[in-house]
C-alpha cells in the first residue's frame, strides 16, 4: 500500500542498514554509488514516502513500546498492563496502549498507525495475529512479543501461563473438597486459553461416573457469559455441587446466578475461577481462583521486548509461568459434623 513502507523495510529489502538509508534519504554522509542505486530502487519498489518526522526519527530508537490489549474492561488486562509499563518505565521506555476489542481488523490498523510512528516494539496480548501476521511481523523486522493469547509453537517469542495445568488444579481441588459432580463453563474457543483450559477440565473428569460433555457450557470470559451460563447448567443439571469457570468475570456471573437462585456457595455448589483478578477478593463469598502471574507476565513482557529492541535479538523463546491455586471462601466447605 502506498506510503505504507517503512525506512527499516527499504532497508532490509535494499540489504542495508537503516542509517545507509538515511544517509541516501537526508543526502550527508558518504555512501557509494552502487548502494545508492540500491536504495533508490528499494524505495520506488517499496513506494517509501519518507516524511519529516521518520527522517528525524530515522534508524533512531523512539523509546517507545506499543502493547495491544484485546478488551480493556476486563480487569486482567489493565493488571497486566499496570507490570508491562512499571518495567518499560524502569528501562527508560513508555508505552502506547490500544485496545482492538478482539477484531483483527481495528488490530491491523493500530498495527499500520504503529509502525509509522515508530514504535520500538510491539507487545500483543490480543489473539488475532494468525500465523501469516505473525510472519508478516517477523519479516518486518519490527521487535515484538506475544503474550498470554498464544500457542506455544509460535515462531516468536511468547509469554504465557501454563492454562492446561492450571484448569486441572482447580478440578482436583474441588474433587478434594468433596465435590461429587464438576461443571466447567468456558471460554471462547477460538482462545487457546479457553481450550487449553476446557482440555484440562476434560482430561481431569471424564473417567468418572457422573462425566457428559453437556457439563460443559459456553460463557464469554465475561461476567454476563456466567450468569447466563450458570442458568443453562442448572437447568441441564440441578445435582452439579462444583463450578470451575474459565475465567475470574465469569466465575463472578455465576456467584450472582446462584445467589438470585437461593443457592448456598459453598455448601451447594462450590465455584472456582482462573486469572486471579483483584475483585476476586471483594466478591461475596471470596472467591477461590487459580492465580496467573499477571503483574509477572506483564512485567517479563515488556523486559523480553526491550531487549530484543536493545540487542536485534530475533529469536523466538517460549515462556511458560506457573499458575497457583488461592482457595477462599466459595470452596471452603463446611465440615459436616
Ligand atoms: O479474563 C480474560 C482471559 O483472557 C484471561 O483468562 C486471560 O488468560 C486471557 O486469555
């Protein structure tokens, strides 16, 4: 698209360094012959429009980091960003937030916005780079991590919490407290957090008695998805004593569910979530929830891309934090006497 090239990717396509292009683009210093013949058919290839601000910025790092965050209103993401910019600012970097409302579309834009305004780098804790754009990104030479929302064969560098694991504790943790029959109420499946989640609530009770995927009902990762969600549950399966909801917002829905039904938490039906989100601890009662490091991961993101920004390092790295179970008040059953 026209305009929409960069100094960095005449540079790659002409085989030089971004400085030798500024030198073609700003005329002063010494290049030869040859290589100016290369950039100048690089940027005619590439329709490169330099603008003023790019050749002031050119082959200069801006210092600036950009994340994009998938939907802003879920309190994950603003915990997450709140460890990402406490380590940008530590290493001298400030961080442009967008939020793409999970559509790939408002994404790609903030993407070509990005990259005219010469980020440093790119944090993605969205989901909507598919393989093509996350090769796209790699060849243009534009650092970047991906976190939280990714599988772990990227051919990038990806920071994540181990899901799978995660979802299989807090069924063993409801079994262990005496639960005879598991709900799990999901998130989207186009997630991978959601189905790596829905696996390990699969995969922990399907060899009991009481196991029919119709335990497993669809949410939306929001507070409204569990709400929802809970009635259809309760409706297919009035006996379930045990909830683990794919997420804090909507493990919070079903709280709200079960209170307008007059059910007891705990001693009906215990719930759990995942994330580890602060309202857990004003929720009535507290709720139980496998905690992801989200100010760690937040944090390790944006230390990864600073250096790859500060070293040109392009290999790809997968880094998996553990997840740990906080138990409160919504799975502390009452000892029968
Ligand atoms: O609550 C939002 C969810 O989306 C979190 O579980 C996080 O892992 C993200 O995938």
């Amino acid at each position: 698209m026209k305009g929409m090239a960069t100094i960095r990717d005449v540079a790659k396509l002409a085989g030089v360094s971004v400085a030798t292009v500024s030198r073609v683009l700003n005329k002063n210093g010494y290049v030869n012959k040859e290589t100016e013949q290369k950039v100048v058919k690089a940027m005619q290839q590439l329709q490169y429009e330099p603008n003023a601000v790019a050749r002031g910025l050119a082959g200069k790092q801006t210092g600036t980091i950009a994340l994009i965050l998938p939907d802003i209103s879920n309190p994950f993401f603003p915990e997450l960003a709140r460890g990402i910019e406490d380590a940008a600012q530590r290493l001298g970097f400030t961080v442009i937030l967008c939020n793409s409302d999970d559509q790939g579309q408002k994404e790609k834009s903030y993407i070509e916005v990005l990259r005219k305004k010469y980020v440093d780098g790119i944090i993605f804790a969205s989901n909507t780079l598919g393989q093509e754009e996350v090769v796209q990104m790699k060849q243009s030479s534009l650092p970047f991590v991906i976190l939280d929302r990714a599988v772990a064969n990227q051919v990038c560098t990806v920071i994540r919490c181990n899901n799978y694991e995660g979802a299989k504790m807090a069924v063993q943790h409801l079994l262990d407290i005496g639960c005879q029959k598991i709900a799990h109420i999901y998130g989207p499946q186009e997630l991978i957090t959601a189905r790596e989640r829905l696996r390990g609530y699969e995969e922990t009770v399907k060899g009991f008695p009481w196991y029919s995927p119709s335990l497993m009902v669809p949410g939306s990762f929001r507070f409204d998805g569990g709400l929802q969600a809970v009635e259809e549950l309760l409706r297919l399966h009035p006996d379930v004593d045990g909830i683990f909801a794919g997420n804090d917002l909507m493990a919070l829905g079903v709280l709200k569910g079960l209170k307008r039904k007059g059910i007891a938490v705990p001693d009906q039906i215990a719930v759990c979530g995942f994330d580890g989100i602060s309202l857990t601890e004003i929720a009535e009662p507290e709720l139980t929830t496998v905690a992801q490091p989200i100010y760690e991961m937040g944090a390790m993101a944006a230390e990864v891309l600073i250096k790859k920004i500060k070293t040109g390092d392009t290999n790809p790295g997968l880094f998996e934090l553990e997840v740990r179970l906080i138990q409160r008040d919504s799975t502390r059953k009452r000892v029968r006497g």
